[in-house]
C-alpha cells in the first residue's frame, strides 16, 4: 500500500508499506485513515515550505531593499552592485556573481573566468529572451560549459533587456550529491531483492535498505534554487531595469544640457571672435595708414613701435582667427560620406605644397590606406594640421613625414586611450603621421592638444596659434575616434588618430 | 569730353573700413566718387529717392554683412526682390570667412561675396580689382531699367 504526499499538485514524496510474507489485505477503515494521514502529511509539509519560504523571501527582501539602497547613491548601477557584493550574493544564497552593465564588467565570489563568463553571456543572448534563466545543472543544458561545473554548475541568470549583453549572473558551485531514487523500484528489481534475502535470510528486508542500491552520484549538479531566490532575482530584475531607465533619461538630459551649453559656448566663442575682428582690423588698417601718411614726421622709433603694434595686431588677428575655426568645428554637423584616405591626403598635401618645397621635405605613404566614413573636409583638416606640424616643428636636416595605418596593438599607448566598447569586434582604423623631428617630452603629449597651448615662446615668427592640435582633437573626437601623441629619444614624433574604417 | 563715372555706393559703419575702402578707390580712380550710407535702412532710403527723383543712380553697391538695423543680408534680399533694384550688382564685404555666410549672401542674390583682408596693401589690390572688374570689365544695365522696371520679376527676352 502507498500514500501520495501531494504538495501544490506534485508528488512530493511517498510513503509506502510493505508486506513480504505474501498479499495481506488492509482493512477499509485502516485504508481510509492511512489515506487521511497522508491529506494531512501533505497540508503540513505544504504549510511548513511556505513558512520557511515566506521567512525566507521576507529575509531576501531586507537584502534587496540594502542593495537597492546603495545603488540609489551609488556613481553607476555596477558599481553599485560590485561594492554591495555580499549583499547579491545573498540574495540568492550563491558562491559567486558576475556584473555587466553598461560597459561595466564585475566579478564577486567565486566565479568562472571572465573569458568564461563572458563566453556564457554570449550563449544566452541568443536565447533572445528578456526571462530570468535558472538552471541547477548547467551543462545539461549547454554541454560546452561542462569545464566550468566546478564554480558554475547553478546559474541564474537576469538579462535587461534595453541593453545586448547586459547581465547579472548568480553562480553555484557543483554539489555531488547522492540521490535516492525512491520512485525506480520495478517489479523485477523487488523481485531480485527478494532472492537475495532468501540467501540471507538472517538480514532483515526493509524498504528503507531496499532503496540504498538506487542511490547515485550525480555530477555537475549545484544545490536546487530555491523559489524565493528565483524570486529575489526576478524582483531585482525589474527593480534595476527601472533604475537603468531613470538613469539614461537623467543621463540623456545630462547629455542634451551639456550640448546645449556646449553650443551656446561655441556660438558665444564665434560672435566674440567675429566681433574682435571688427577693431582690430580698425586697428590695423589706422596704423598703417598712419606709418604711410606720416612717414615724414615720424622718427625712427616710432615707426618702429608703430610696426609693434601692427605685428601684434596681426598675432592677435591670427589668434581670433583660431578661435573662429575652433568654434566652426563644434557649430557645423559633420557631413559624413565614405572617402579614400588616400585622395583626402593628396588633397592635404598639394594645398601646402609651398611650404613643402620650401622646407625641403619629404612626405612619404607607403601603406595602403583605407576607406573611411568620414567629412572630408574635416579629416583633411586633421591631416592638414599633423603633417604641417610635423615640417614647421622640426629641426631635422632633411625633415621627413610618414603617413601610414597601424594597429592599436603596435602601438605603445593605444591600448590605454583607445576605450573599446564591449562587444564590439571590429578595430578602429589607426592612422599615423610620423616625423623625425625633435622628440615631445612626455608631460607634454597631453598638453600639446589643450587649446592655445604651444612649447615654444610666442613671439617667434614662424609658429602658429597653438590651436591646430586642438582641433585636431575635436574633428576626431567628434567623428567618435581618438588621437595621441607618442614620442621617444631619437625616433621624433607620430601622431595616432582611430577613424572607424569600412 | 570726359563723362562723371556713376558713384558707387558703400554701406558700411565702420569707420576704419570705410576709409580703407576710400583710400582703395581713389587709387583705382582717382575721379570715382563714393557714396556712403552707415546702414540698410539709410542705404535703401536714398535709392528710393534716387529712383523716385530719376536721379543718377550708383554703378554698382558695396554692403557690409554686419550692419546695426537691418543685417547687410537683409538688404540684399530685399533689394534683388524689388523690381526696380533687382539689376543693381550687390557686392557683399565682410569680415566673416564662414561659408555660411557666403552661401546665404548669393542665395539672397548677392552677385558677389568677398572677405576683408586684413592687411590694407591687399585691401587696396583687391579693391582695384574689384573696381576694374565692375567697371572696364564687365557691362553695366542701362541706368533706365532703374526707372522703369518691368511689370514683373520674369526674365526679359
């Protein structure tokens, strides 16, 4: 005779009742209170796991409001995680976590590999599904994990969905187990049982015995999730997904605020240019008509000072000037279109022809270069200005400039400047214009590119605005790429800047 | 006989530009006579009246891009959609180098954009250039088309 226990509409267990003496008939009476302790057995059983689960869930709950309270305040909703770390492990009472959001990558605990974990992350994107994954054998499921059991044989895993890739992943370790597989006793194996007792007839059969030849080690199994820590991620799931939202609305306000005062300092930048010109060239034009109409009642000195004070007009027109182009390059939207480096360079090179021939130089290209989404007029800007640089500032006796593509890898800083987006596979193109010039020291790679900054004096009559590189910087910045400046004793200098190649 | 070439008239504010202007011309001719006007409105109010009073009407107009009043482009506009003024060469002079402000400029209809250089020896060349294209070089409207436009902005046949 048998007696289900049902709990919530699942075997949940037996109890079963032996009689190896041969068929022994169970009075209705005994069968009807049997039945009647197992209603109550299962009512009981059913009661006890929603106490201990509601405590449990009620425990779970202080947890996430903790959590949830720190990433209020906290700089980004990752970071918030990773520093409130024991609290998500807690949360589902697993051995280690993985954070990513938002270009953000943290590990807790015990966890896979990152190169693991982001392997893992990739497989359930393609589920293509915004539901919670939950598995307590991992592999049984995705087989290629199998070499992680160890640490990951439990995964829950809660995507938002707003983002590709963005994950929080509770992990748990494998658990070997021995399960006892009460349900798989057959007729025959009873049946085998039963000979071996009459060969033993000393040990006594008892059910309890008879199901220790079924029990098994299971591998690659952690301990079963349990439903308030299914739960708990769930919840925080939408708990995040809100604060996720809030956060790029305030940050796209943020952004529009930044944009808008970005503008207006760029129009304010363009009028106060434009209208410095206007007197200094009020300036200018009086003082040269002065030095014309009166040459002959000046002296010497103050023609000479008058010629002061038209060269330093002329400086000050020149710096105006600058800071016009530096305000063009923030007012005007780029004009993208695909374009041959190759031809842009070309172009770059025949408008300063003259200041080629008459430095002597040599602009060499060997590499070929690709085809970029770009504004062409800006990016000859760019090239422009570098390979200008590269002539006006060295002192080299015969002044060479190579142009040329590289990789980040080859070069020596573009690992730490160039900021890759997680995910994204391709590699920007990396353009460089090399000179053999004077070496940059090293304090000054970044500040050669801040506005109005030159190294050498600025009364010297060759030299330029300071603010080339500066728009340099920008143009690039705005098409999305980078630009540095690398520079070591004897080897000159080489300008890097990344344009998303075709 | 030597007949008094047509005035050109110069709307500009500024001073210094005005005398740069001045002293560019009387080296490209020394009997060209300048007329000035310090803003659209004051510009747009004598050709009225020189029009009205069939009066000698200026060869050609200098305007300034950056006026006080009404903007040097706004008078561009206006003057090439008025019948009477539309064949009068509009010459815009300016400070800005933007190609924006080009483009606008000959989009109102301006028959040329040309920036101020800041050195006044290039003003002057300029200039004479300047002078000797609207003057020698090229054919002017009669100075009755001023006086009795065509009805409409059709193209005369």
């Amino acid at each position: 005779m048998s007696i289900s226990l049902i709990v919530d509409g699942d075997l949940w267990g037996m109890i079963s009742c032996h009689h190896y003496e041969g068929p022994r008939l169970v009075s209705y009476q005994a069968r009807v209170a049997a039945e009647f302790v197992g209603i109550v057995c299962s009512m009981q059983i059913a009661a006890k796991t929603a106490q201990a689960d509601s405590e449990y869930r009620h425990r779970l709950d202080q947890v996430q409001g903790r959590l949830l309270e720190r990433l209020s305040t906290s700089e980004t909703v990752a970071a918030g995680l990773r520093d409130g770390g024991v609290d998500v492990l807690e949360l589902c009472n697993a051995a280690g976590a993985a954070i990513a959001i938002a270009h953000e990558f943290h590990l807790i605990g015990q966890t896979p590999e990152a190169a693991d974990v982001q392997r893992l992350i990739r497989c359930l994107q393609e589920r293509q599904t915004s539901d919670v994954f939950v598995a307590d054998h991992l592999c049984a499921e995705y087989p290629e994990f199998s070499d992680i059991t160890h640490c990951a044989s439990g995964v829950i895993a809660v995507p938002f969905s707003r983002h590709q890739g963005n994950f929080i992943i509770w992990f748990r370790p494998e658990e070997l187990q021995t399960i006892q597989w009460g349900d798989h006793h057959t007729p025959t194996t009873i049946h085998s049982l039963l000979q071996n007792a009459e060969s033993t007839p000393l040990a006594p059969l008892t059910p309890q015995t008879s199901f220790v030849e079924w029990a098994e080690t299971v591998h690659g199994h952690s301990a079963r999730w349990r439903a308030p820590e299914i739960g708990a991620a769930t919840s925080l799931k939408s708990s995040i997904g809100n604060l996720l939202l809030l956060r790029a609305e305030q940050l796209a306000r943020a952004n529009a605020d930044l944009t808008r005062a970005n503008e207006e300092l760029d129009a304010f930048a363009y009028i106060a240019s434009h209208d410095l010109k206007e007197p200094l060239r009020g300036i200018h034009t009086y003082t040269t008509i002065v030095i014309e109409d009166y040459s002959d009642v000046l002296d010497e000195q103050a023609t000479q000072r008058l010629e002061s004070v038209l060269r330093l007009s002329r400086r000050m027109g020149s710096l105006v000037d600058s800071l016009l182009d530096y305000a063009q390059v923030g007012r005007n939207a780029l004009n993208l279109a695909e374009v041959q480096l190759a031809d842009v360079l070309e172009e770059a090179v025949d408008q300063m022809q003259v200041r080629i021939t008459e430095a002597g130089a040599e602009i060499r290209c060997r590499a070929e270069l690709p085809l970029i989404t770009a504004d062409r007029d800006r990016v000859r800007e760019v090239l422009l200005n570098l390979v200008s640089n590269a002539i006006k500032y060295n002192t080299a006796e015969q002044p060479t400039v190579e142009v040329g593509i590289t990789t980040i890898s080859e070069t020596r800083r573009g690992a730490n400047v160039v900021r890759r987006s997680i995910g994204s596979e391709r590699e920007p193109a990396v353009i460089f214009v090399r000179d053999n010039g004077t070496r940059i020291e090293d304090d000054y790679q970044e500040e050669i590119f801040r506005v109005f900054r030159r190294l050498e004096r600025n009364d010297t009559s060759q030299t330029g605005t300071g603010v080339g590189l500066t728009i340099c910087r920008r143009i690039v910045e705005r098409h999305g790429g980078v630009i540095w400046c690398e520079s070591s004793l004897g080897e000159g200098s080489t300008f890097y800047f990344t344009l998303e190649a075709q | 006989v030597s007949i008094q070439p047509a005035p050109i008239l110069i709307i500009e504010d500024a001073d210094a530009d005005y005398e740069a202007l001045a002293r560019a011309f009387a080296s490209a001719d020394p009997h060209q006579s300048l007329v000035r006007e310090l803003s659209a409105e004051a510009g747009l109010a004598r050709l009225e009246a020189s029009c009205y009073a069939r009066a000698v009407m200026p060869a050609f107009a200098l305007v300034d891009l950056n006026l006080p009043g009404r903007s040097g482009l706004n008078f561009v506009t206006q003057l090439k959609n008025d019948p009477r003024f539309r064949s009068l060469p509009l010459i815009v002079l300016t400070s800005s180098t933007n190609p924006r402000d080009a483009v606008a400029s000959y989009r109102a209809g301006a028959n040329a954009f040309m920036t101020k250089p800041f050195e006044l020896n290039e003003f002057v060349t300029a200039i004479s250039t300047l002078h000797a294209f609207w003057t020698a070089v090229v054919q002017l409207p009669p100075e009755n088309v001023f006086f009795d436009p065509p009805d409409s902005l059709d193209v005369m046949t």
